[in-house]
C-alpha cells in the first residue's frame, strides 16, 4: 500500500482496513509491539495517515456502548499514529434513513470529550440523513465542539437531496475538513458508479470552491470493488485518479 501510494504520487493513505481486517485497532502493524515500526515506515517514505474511518454507527441505539467503545479505541489509535481524523457516521447508508438525530448528538458529545482530551477531530460523514447539509450543519452547531467537524462526502448531497456543490458548501465550508469524492451517473434510476470523470458530479466545480476557500485538507477517493465488478485492479482506479486531479489542482 505504501509503495503503490508513493508511485502514484499520493501524499497520505486514509484507513479503514488492511487485508482481511476491517477494525483498524486490530491491524498488526498497529499493535503495541509494530506501531512505533509503522509510523517510521510511512514517515520514512514521505507518506502520512491522515484520517481512520471506523465504523463507529452512532445511531445503533441497540448496540450503542459497542458503538462508544469502538469510538474510543479509534481515537486512542489515531492519538497514537498522530493521526488528525476519525470519522464516525451518523446514519447507516448513502440513502437516508430513519434516524433519531437527538440521539446522535448525545452520543456525538460524549466522544467529542475524548477526543478533545487526546488532540483528535471526529469527522461526522454527509451521509444518509446527513448528506441534507442544513441538517448537518445544525448537528455540528448544536454539539459545539472543536473536537468535532464534517467529512465532505461530495456525493450523496447530490444524489439524495439535489444540492448544488455550492449550495452544500455555502452551508458547510466553515466545518470540513476532509473530503471523499467518487463519480456516478444516474441511469434509469439507478446509481452507476464511474471512474473519475466519467460521471457527471461536478468535480472542477468543487476544486474552484476548495481552492478559492483555501482548502489545505486531504481529496480522498472512495471506491468499493462492488462499484465496479469487472475492474479487478485497483491501481487502475487509484492511478486515473491521481492523474485526473492532477490536472485539476
């Protein structure tokens, strides 16, 4: 992962599994006996972990204290690694759902104590309910955090409640500090998801606000071999998309 990073020209790898291994605070590499190692590694190459991204549901009121938990021990790693960023999510799916938002922020504020305490920033996905960036910006200002602000999920307020880039980031651009994006098109209904470019997000019109706002965060591409079965490499993907923003930046 390293290397292919390096080659290709990124300046950070965001986590969120290695392998098999889906729960960061589990990685090997991320042990007692390996994290010193670790961090030399991706210093050494010129390379940064810039943000983790648990799957800490804070909606789950089911399991919410296995949530909490999970929260922590993402926060206590990311302090470790020096990590900037965890993000958490507040709604289960890219499509809305039914979610008690009252309860997420309760939850939202017990974690944001940790991760004060730790110099770590949780990072609030626009996801499901939570793409609607009115709502999103009414979450953050409620919890009133500075251990708390937005991952710019650039494509679900498109998708699921028509909002132009700018609209998003009027309403947003004080809270976020790092960004997904992907590219997809809506063909019968129904969500494509494309390599960059392909599609027809506004990705040229989202650089233009970054760069005119002075955006310093990371530009992270999000991609699920599901997206896109019959493309089995994923330096394909990774490389298209260093070249393309690297046209744009």
């Amino acid at each position: 992962m390293l290397s292919t990073a390096k080659d290709i020209g990124f300046d950070g790898i965001e986590i969120r599994g290695i392998e098999n291994e889906m729960y960061a605070p589990r990685i090997k590499q991320f042990s007692a006996e390996d994290i010193e190692l670790t961090k030399k590694k991706v210093a050494k190459i010129g390379l940064e972990i810039p943000c983790l991204s648990s799957a800490c549901f804070l909606f789950d009121k089911a399991n919410i204290e296995k949530q909490l938990q999970e929260g922590i021990d993402y926060i206590e790693l990311a302090a470790k690694l020096e990590t900037p960023y965890v993000r958490v999510l507040g709604d289960a799916q890219a499509k809305p759902g039914e979610v008690d938002t009252d309860f997420v922020i309760e939850n939202l504020k017990k974690l944001a104590e940790r991760a004060n305490k730790r110099g770590v920033k949780l990072l609030i996905e626009t996801n499901g309910v939570f793409a609607n960036s009115k709502v999103m910006k009414t979450l953050i200002e409620t919890v009133n955090s500075n251990s708390v602000g937005v991952l710019w999920d650039v494509h679900h307020p498109i998708r699921f409640f028509n909002e132009s880039v700018e609209y998003t980031f009027e309403n947003l651009k004080d809270y976020i500090y790092f960004l997904h994006v992907k590219d997809s098109l809506v063909i019968d209904g129904i969500i494509k998801y494309k390599l960059m470019g392909y599609g027809d997000i506004p990705i040229k019109t989202i650089i233009r606000l970054l760069k005119e706002n002075d955006y310093k965060g990371y530009i992270s591409i999000e991609w699920l071999k599901r997206w896109y079965i019959d493309l089995e490499e994923p330096e394909i993907v990774f490389s298209h998309f260093a070249g393309y923003m690297k046209g744009l930046i």
